[in-house]
C-alpha cells in the first residue's frame, strides 16, 4: 500500500463497514461514515504507523484496488505484545466471494510467521456470522475473550479469534 492508496482504502472500508454491519450497529452511525473523513484519519495512521504495522492491498488485473489487510503486533491497551493481530480486512463489496479476502489474509499470516510470530489474534463483531465463517474456514478459532465495541453508546459485541502461527 502507498499514501496515495487510501483513498480507494477508505472507500472499501467505509462500504464494507456500511453492508457488513448493517444491522449489527446503528443505521445512523453507518450512514454518518465519510470516505474522505476516513482517508484523511487512514493517511494519518499511514504516515505515523509504528513497526511492524503491515498495509496490503489486493489489485484486479487492471490495477484497481479491490481489498485491503493491516496487521501488526497485538494490541493489548496501549502495550504490544510478541503476538500478531490482524487489525483490518476489507474487500470491495461488488468482490466479496472471489478470492479476494483470502489471499490478502494467507499473505498476512504469511508475513507474520516469517516475522515470527507465533500466534495471530483478530477481533470481530460477535453478529458478523460471514466473517466468522471466513475466518473459522481459515483455521481461526474463538478463544472465548469478548470486549464490547461502543458505536454511539451502543455496545456491540466483540469476539477474540486465534490462529497458531508455524514456520
């Protein structure tokens, strides 16, 4: 990924936030999401991400982006920890089910056991069933840590995966 990137990022982000979730977080929440708000937060962290933060993005033939992955270390508060978390996975919404997603998560956990990492962790929402499926087909599991995610004052149910990390 490149600076220039984020703005088709946040497009994908923004759509994927608005049909993955609706239903699961306030309508009114996702209908406030802007694109250029989202880039402009997307090239801050870009521009300020620590090491071992990780951008991918995923091109069609014609090299337009059509999916992206951000991973690094894990997040525990404020502390990193030797683990690795995938942080962000999206895929165009006119894409979804065609690979995509799945390439840019084998080479997200790819590059992290060559970092070695021993372990990847992600976060998803606890009603975002496809997601879940997704991951679980990828041989992720939930390790029964839960945090709510608070949209608007509305709290929204959070599951940790896990994935075992082998050379």
């Amino acid at each position: 990924m490149t600076l220039a990137d984020c703005d088709r990022v946040s497009a994908i982000r923004v759509g994927g936030w608005r049909s993955a979730y609706r239903g699961l977080m306030p309508q009114p929440y996702l209908d406030g999401l802007s694109v250029a708000g989202d880039a402009a937060r997307r090239r801050t962290l870009f521009t300020r991400a620590p090491d071992g933060v990780v951008n991918l993005v995923a091109e069609d033939d014609g090299g337009e982006i059509v999916g992206w992955a951000c991973h690094g270390p894990y997040r525990d508060g404020d502390l990193r920890t030797a683990d690795a978390e995938l942080y962000a996975l999206y895929v165009d919404a006119s894409r979804l089910g065609g690979g995509i997603g799945r390439a840019l998560l084998t080479e997200s956990v790819r590059r992290c056991t060559t970092a070695g990492h021993t372990r990847m962790l992600l976060w998803v929402l606890e009603g975002n069933a496809r997601a879940r499926r997704f991951y679980e087909k990828a041989g992720f599991h939930a390790d029964g840590a839960e945090e709510p995610f608070d949209v608007d004052g509305v709290a929204v149910p959070e599951v940790r995966y896990a994935r075992a990390l082998t050379g």
